[in-house]
C-alpha cells in the first residue's frame, strides 16, 4: 500500500546554503546529516545531505559529486519543481526578502481559488509558493507536490497512477493566459497540466507545447540540478513488481540499511524515482509520523466547501 509522496529531492552543489534558502522559503526545520550518513542516501555516491521537515513530508538536498548550477527555465524536462501550499503568505515575504531570493513576477492567479509565485534558490531551483486563502492562516507551509515536465503526460500520468494505485485528475490546458506566461517567464505558453493525488499530496505533471519541453531529465542521481521524487510504501517488493510491468526500470538493487529499504528506478522518461519502506512503524523518517499527512486533502475540502 503506498502511504505517500516521501519526499522531493534535489542534487545541489551547496547543500548548506540552499537548505537555509529552502528554510526561508518554507520555514521548516532542517536536519544536516554528514556525507554518507544519510540512510536515505545509502548507496550513493553523494556528499552532505539535509531534510527539510514539513507536516505531511520532507524535502531533501543532497550534495553532488558533478556538475555545475545552471539556471533552467520553467520548461526545462524532468523534476522541475517542489510546491508548498500555505494560509499566509506574509511570513514568507519576509523571509524572502530578508535573504534576497530570486523571485518570478506574481504572485498570479489563474482563478483555480490559489494563488502562485515561483522562487529561486541560491542555485537558481524552483520552490513554487501557492497562497490558499480558503485555509487557516496559523498554518505552517505544507507539501503540496513535485512537479515534473514531460512531452507526454498521458503516458506518464497513466504508469504513475497504476504504479501509485491512484487516479489521474482531467488535464487542464492553459494557454493564451498573459498571466501564466507572466508567472512563468515564458511568452505564448501553451501547456496541459495533470495530477496523480496520492494521500499526502500530489505529483503535478507538465507537458508544454509552446515552448516545447528543453531537453531531457538530469539522470545522473549525484550531479548538480538532478531532481527526483521518492514514494513510501508498506511492500517496496509489490510496489517495484508493479512499476517494472509499467514501464520503470531498476537503477539499483534494492539496498536495505538501518530498517529501510530503498529501490531506485526511472520512471518513462527517464526521471529518477525513489520506493521506501520501514520496518518500524515509529521510525521519525516515516511518512506515519508526519504531525498532519493527510493536510492537502483537508484544504481541498475547505477550498470545495468555500467555492460550493
């Protein structure tokens, strides 16, 4: 049974430096952990590490061993983005301007009840800010979803959501929206966009047709911009059975370590993703001690009932 988006990851040059950008953002407290001490690293080739706590999941920044930090635009192929969703945008305001964090123009509205800014670390990664009026503003920040660009999301919406035992929403297509092109920084956007919910959030899925999709995932796990999206499961064995008859592929033996196993794949278009399980059901990296795992789908129910 899966349990949940685990976490959004991401390979970065600077660990410390963009964990504390990554804190401002999202307020969060952050564990750094040493270069081969971080379970959920084990295997890897990789340097510091750090996870970013949030009431329904994490964010992890892991050192990497190659590369450089580019910046990308939105369109860019692979793990494009993490979103976190919060009540009051206030707060982080003020956080971002005291550390001087680049910022697109918005925040926009697309008139969806939210309202969107994208933001740019210290090595030029996307965090995108929805702001939820519908929901209580004394809040922390929450794990809304990681977003991924493709040039197919039915393909990729259709593997995901048999793999994670979930339903694709209806793709939505935005185009002609001066505001979404404002808020991306991209003239003539023409784009479709799909969710795979899982209980604790949702992997957004992008597929622009005007700016075509740029290039292909990062698929090396340790260099510098590589994105990946790591799962929670309860049978990391079924889970990988049902990925491989839907198009992943293994990177890796499964690795078991300190009571978590982990197995890396990719997915159809060549994304990294991450299938964890723990032994114990207390362990204080588990999605099952999350102070609120299921706080997306009680927004939503309070963003349906203020729009009912």
């Amino acid at each position: 049974m899966l349990i949940g988006l685990h976490h959004v990851g991401r390979a970065v040059a600077d660990v410390a430096t963009v964990a504390d950008d990554h804190a401002a953002i999202t307020g969060w407290p952050v564990t750094h952990t040493a270069a081969g001490d971080s379970p959920l690293c084990a295997g890897r080739n990789v340097g510091a590490t750090a996870l970013l706590h949030g009431p329904n999941g994490w964010l992890e920044l892991v050192g990497a061993t190659t590369g450089e930090p580019t910046l990308r635009s939105v369109n860019v192929a692979g793990v494009a983005h993490s979103s976190i969703q919060t009540g009051n945008t206030t707060p982080i305001d003020t956080r971002l301007a005291d550390r001087e964090i680049t910022r697109h123009d918005g925040p926009i509205e697309l008139g969806t009840g939210f309202t969107y800014l994208y933001v740019r670390d210290a090595e030029h990664d996307i965090i995108e800010i929805e702001g939820a009026p519908h929901a209580p503003a004394d809040l922390d920040p929450w794990l809304s979803h990681g977003a991924i660009v493709s040039p197919d999301i039915d393909r990729l919406a259709a593997s995901y959501a048999t793999v994670l035992d979930a339903e694709p929403t209806p793709p939505i297509r935005l185009a002609g929206h001066s505001e979404f092109d404002r808020g991306t920084g991209l003239a003539g956007v023409d784009v479709r966009v799909t969710f795979v919910r899982v209980p604790n959030g949702s992997v957004e899925m992008w597929q622009y047709d005007a700016p075509a999709p740029v290039g292909e995932p990062v698929r090396d796990y340790e260099a510098v911009g590589a994105g990946h999206l790591a799962f929670e499961t309860t049978s990391i064995d079924d889970t990988v059975e049902r990925a491989l008859a839907n198009g992943f592929a293994l990177a890796d033996e499964t690795i078991e370590v300190d009571g978590l196993r982990i197995a890396r794949m990719t997915d159809l278009d060549g994304n990294w993703v991450e299938f964890v399980e723990f032994d114990d059901l207390d362990d204080p990296c588990s999605l099952r001690t999350r102070p609120d795992l299921r706080r997306p789908a009680k927004m939503d129910a309070l963003l349906a009932a203020a729009r009912s």
